[in-house]
C-alpha cells in the first residue's frame, strides 16, 4: 500500500515537472517568434522605405542630369548606375552567403 501511494506521489510530481517544463518552453518559443517575426517586419519596412529613398535620389539625379543631357540619356544614365548597384550589392550578398 506504501509503495502505491509513493508510486502516485512520484508520477503526480513528475507529471507536475513535465507540466510546468512544456509551458515554459512553450512561452519561450512563443517569445521568440514573436521576435524573430517583429525583426523580419522591421527588416521589410526598412527595406521598402530604402528603396523609396533611393528611388527619389535617382529621379533629383536623372532632373539634374536633365539640364545638362537629353532627357532620355540622362534617365539611361541613372538606370545603369542603378542597375550596376543592384548587381554590385547582389554580388557582395552572394559572396558572404557562399562564405
């Protein structure tokens, strides 16, 4: 009778450890998604609102160009030094991903 009633005892305490262990790993993975899912919002708006800027810098360049160039060669200009950005940045990214 002892043995059954210490037998209890253990598997209430070991389901109350297990218990309490699943939620707390539960309330930090919880965190942490939360978190890595704040860091990927904040990662886009960043990225949305740089390529925006970049995409005013680009047209005040090409007007600028404009007074000195044809209007067409100056937004040529500006899209090529665009694209040759993109692909420079591109290729960096690439090379630290393949590292």
């Amino acid at each position: 009778m002892a043995k059954g009633i210490l037998s209890a005892i253990v598997e209430r305490l070991l389901e109350s450890a297990l218990g309490e262990a699943r939620r707390s790993l539960e309330a930090w993975i919880g965190r942490r998604i939360s978190e890595a899912l704040r860091a990927m919002a904040l990662g886009v708006l960043g990225a949305l609102i740089s390529a925006l800027g970049m995409a005013f810098v680009c047209v005040g360049i090409a007007k600028y160009l404009g007074a000195f160039l044809p209007a067409w060669q100056s937004w040529i200009l500006v899209g090529a030094l665009a694209i040759l950005l993109g692909l420079l940045l591109a290729l960096a990214s690439y090379a630290l991903i393949k590292r």
